[in-house]
C-alpha cells in the first residue's frame, strides 16, 4: 500500500515539473520583452552606458534562471540585479562622466544636438517677408493668407506652390474690416490669438519642398526662411549660411575660430580636462584652496573636540562617588536621541542673527552677538559648534565602555610608583583607549570629512565667497561643492563632469587618509603592549 502512495508522489511531481518549467520560462520571455523595450528607448535617448548594464543583468537572469546549474542563484538574483544596477552601475558611470563634458549646455547627445541646430532659419537678403493670417480646416490641415509688402496677396498650403489670389476668387470668403478673408474653401480662419500661440505653425513649411518655401517667423510676420546651419559630417563643422563662419567641433561645442559658439553642445569625452581644471584652472583654484583647505580643518576639530569632550564626561562619570550620575547622563545623552536633521535645524534657529535666542540674549547681556551666518570665521565656529554638540554623546558612551575595561589593578601599581593623575592619564589611560577607539575615531574622521548633512542643511555651505567663479561658500567642505556643481544651477551652470571628477578625488583623499590613520592604529596597538 505505501508503494502505491509513493508511485503516486513520484507521478505528481513530475507532472507538476513540466508545469514550473513552463511558468518559468513565461517569465523569462516577459522579462526579455521588457528588457529590449526599456533598451530601445533608452538607445533612442543616447544612454548607451544604460543599456549595457540592463543588457548585463537580463543577460544574467537568463542564465540565472533558465542553466539548471546556476539553481542557488536564483535566491539571490534580485538582489544581485539591484546590486548590479543601484551600486555598480553608478560607480561605472560616475567614472565616466569624470572624463566627459556632461552638465549645462551639454545634456544632449551629438545625434540628439545636430536636428536642433539645424532647426535654425534666417532671411536672405533676397528673401521676402509677408503678414500672414491662418486657416485650418476640419482635416487640421493649415493654410496662410499671405500679404506683401506691396500689398500683394497669396494662398499659402504646406505642399503645395504658393499662388496669387485674389479677393473675390473663386473660393475665398468675404473680407473683414481689414481686407482679410474671413474663410477660404474649406477653411475657418483662426482666432488670432490662437494663432499667434500655436506651437504647430512655426514649424510648419508653407510651399512646395525644392522651390521656395514660407515659415512663421513671429506673431505678425511670415518669410521665406533658409535653414541657417548645414552640417558638413566629412570635416564634422556646421557652416553658417547667413554669412559663411565655419564652426569647428571643440570638446562638444561647435565654435568658430574667434570664438561665436552654437547652441546646444552635445556630450563628449574629453580626456582629463576636469581633472586638470580642478587643479590648475584659475578661475577654480580661489575657492579650492579654502574649501580643501577647511575640508581638513572642519573634521579634525570635530573628531578631536567630539572625543575630547565625550572623554572628560566619561572620565568625570567614572568616579563611583559622583553625584546623581544616572540623571545627569540621561541629559547628556538627549542629543544622540534627537535626529540629526532636527538638530541641524533647531541650531539654525537658535543662532539666527536676528530672530534666533542665542543672539538674542547676547545681545541683552553684552550688547553684541556674533554674525553667524554672515562672517566667514564665525560661521565655520557655528558649524564646529552643531558638530561638537551632535557628536559628543557617541564619544561619551563608547569611552564610558572602553574605560570600564581596563583593569583597576594597573592603576594601583601606577600609584605605588607615584604617577601624578595627569601621567595615569597620559601614560596608561590614552593609549589603552586609542587601542579601542582607534578605529572609530578615523570611522568619524572619514564621516565628517564628507558631512554634507550638516553643512548644507545648516547654512548651505555659505557665506558665499566673494569673487569665486562657481557657487561656493567659506564652509563648504568637497563633497558640498560637489553638490552645487551638479545640482544647483549658478554661475557657470550645472556641471556633472566636473563634479564627477572632483567626486572621484575625494574617494581617492578618503581612502589615503584611512590607510595612513589605520597605520597610527597599529603604532597604538604596539604602545598599548608596553603599558
């Protein structure tokens, strides 16, 4: 009997084998349609770097899911995809747009760029100018009324050879007040409000294609416009038919040698030059210096003051006779259950120069207050001041942990030798706790010298600095400035390519700075040996 019951498992199952298989190459094949639509589209928007990772990970998902011998895989493959897609197809692209032109006058790629340019008409000396009216018919095809400048009247149709008419043709309506047709055969005329705001007939051509033809040039004046700019793809410039300037493509900006530009630009790499403007551009180099400069400045204090002050609340509160201990810790402690955002926002508040209390009782008692959101020097106290009183209670709590630890007995044998309570201190109480700590004292190092939080929801990085190029602030730190490049539109624009650059540099600053720093680390391993 328990033969049969198995028989009928083992049957079962292998009707329902053929059944998963089939459902699960349904989703593949929904899955593969999806991916060549969202590659189409993206291909038609030039994100070529896009379509190269989704071609990856629907590529891996194929041999995910349908390779029997990559089974395990398939418990981790949306998280391999959004891996792929969120964390490595970022870094890849901020790589590469470090060595483009990519930001403001330059979003576009060539192929993209080229039909807009060559949108561009002009008038030829020998063109002709009329005032024209507009008609539509019920098939919403346009038709122009069309008067010159010797009072001349035409009937203008897109394909189709302008004519002569006159009022009283065949077909032609009676006139207005004006001696505008009210109506043509088969056409209402428009409204000419409508018709001066519609987006259609500015790009419509009014004449037969090859002879001459008549676009609306402005809300009382048609022409017989010529295309301004033809591109030349053998010697890639545009030539300027109005008055013969030759544009050379320079890094994605069709220029002319003394310097007229055409707008838009288009994508392109272009090698190492935001690197090289970090560095050497005169127009950057003010503005980088002070804000690389406090970029050291501004998480050195804020690593030495936050520990600092966390350290002498621990040590004060690690003396068993220490009054209401418990109560005075839970105070201290408020600052690192408040948010951080409500924190930064409250501060802001608080040290309004005009409204903020801070200032306010300042002002009552003293008579002054400082400009904290003006002055250079005291904003970037303002900043260090936040900084101290949200990083403070971290310190406190790992030191208050790391002193529990180290034993009672060293301290006595420090005493029968005479160790002042300085030399305990300096000589068995620091380097036990940097054996400890050290590691989240470079983790803090690292966080704030890219603390964007702070410095732009405090003050944006401001006040701004006078003269420089580009928005940039006194306490602006890199990561910042980078912000601004990308983001906010100013001074020269939004600029990805450099902000790119710059990003990259910071990641490479960082990591410098932790390797050295976990260098100190071991040297502190060794000291803590000879306690």
């Amino acid at each position: 009997m328990s033969g049969l019951v198995i028989e009928k498992k083992k049957a079962n199952r292998s009707q329902e084998a053929p059944l998963s298989r089939i459902i699960l190459v349904i989703l593949v094949v929904v899955l593969d349609v999806a991916a060549v639509w969202f590659i189409q589209n993206a291909l038609s928007k030039g994100f070529t770097q896009l379509v190269i990772i989704i071609s990856v990970i629907a590529v891996m998902l194929n041999l995910i899911f349908l390779i029997p011998k990559a089974y395990p895989f398939r418990w981790m493959a949306i998280g391999l995809s959004f891996l792929v897609l969120f964390t490595i197809y970022p870094m890849i692209f901020t790589i590469y747009v470090a060595f483009t032109n990519y930001g403001d006058g330059h979003l576009l790629t060539k192929e993209q760029a080229l039909p807009l340019i060559q949108k561009a008409t002009y008038l030829p000396e020998e063109g002709k100018s009329y005032s024209w009216t507009a008609y539509l018919s019920e098939s919403n095809e346009y038709a122009l009324w069309l008067v010159n400048a010797d009072g001349e009247t035409f009937i203008g149709k897109p394909g189709e050879q302008i004519v002569p008419a006159q009022l009283g043709d065949a077909g032609i309506g009676d006139a207005d007040a004006n001696g505008i047709p009210v109506s043509l055969d088969g056409y209402t005329r428009l409204n000419p409000l409508v018709a001066a705001t519609n987006k259609d007939l500015p790009s419509i051509k009014f004449g037969l294609e090859g002879d001459q033809t008549i676009q609306i040039r402005s809300p009382s004046e048609a022409a017989e416009l010529e295309i301004r700019y033809v591109y030349d793809e053998a010697a890639d410039t545009v030539v300027d038919q109005s008055n013969g300037d030759i544009y050379y493509n320079v890094n994605g900006t069709f220029t002319t040698r003394d310097g007229k530009t055409i707008a838009p630009g288009f994508r392109t790499v272009v090698g190492f030059k935001n690197f090289i403007d970090f560095t050497t551009s005169p127009a950057l180099r003010g503005p980088l210096v002070r804000i690389v400069t406090w970029n050291f400045i501004f998480p050195t204090i804020s690593v030495l003051s936050t520990f600092a002050l966390g350290l002498a609340i621990a040590i004060m509160f690690n003396d068993r006779d220490f009054p209401l201990k418990k109560v005075i810790r839970s105070f201290l402690l408020i600052p690192y259950t408040i948010p951080g955002l409500i924190s930064i926002i409250m501060w802001r508040g608080m040290l309004n120069p005009e409204f903020g209390v801070i200032n306010r009782f300042l002002n009552d008692w003293f008579g002054w207050a400082p400009a904290w959101t003006t002055e250079p020097s005291w904003a970037q106290a303002a900043i260090l001041l936040v900084n101290l009183w949200l990083g403070y209670p971290y310190f406190m709590l790992i030191t208050s942990g790391a002193l529990q630890a180290i034993p009672s007995d060293i301290y006595e044998a420090a005493m029968i030798d005479g160790a002042s309570g300085w030399q305990q201190f300096r000589r068995i109480t620091l380097p036990l706790l940097l054996v400890a700590v050290g590691p989240l004292l470079i983790a803090s190092y690292v966080y704030n010298f890219n603390n964007f939080n702070l410095i732009y929801l405090f003050i944006s990085g401001g006040p701004p600095i006078v003269g420089a190029s580009t928005q940039a602030g006194h306490t602006d730190i890199l990561i910042s400035y980078v912000y601004k490049l990308a983001f906010e539109s100013g001074g020269r624009g939004v600029q990805y390519g450099l902000a790119s650059a710059i990003s990259i540099i910071v990641f490479f600053i960082v990591g410098t700075i932790t390797l050295v720093q976990y260098r100190f680390t071991n040297m502190w391993e060794e000291v803590s040996e000879n306690v």
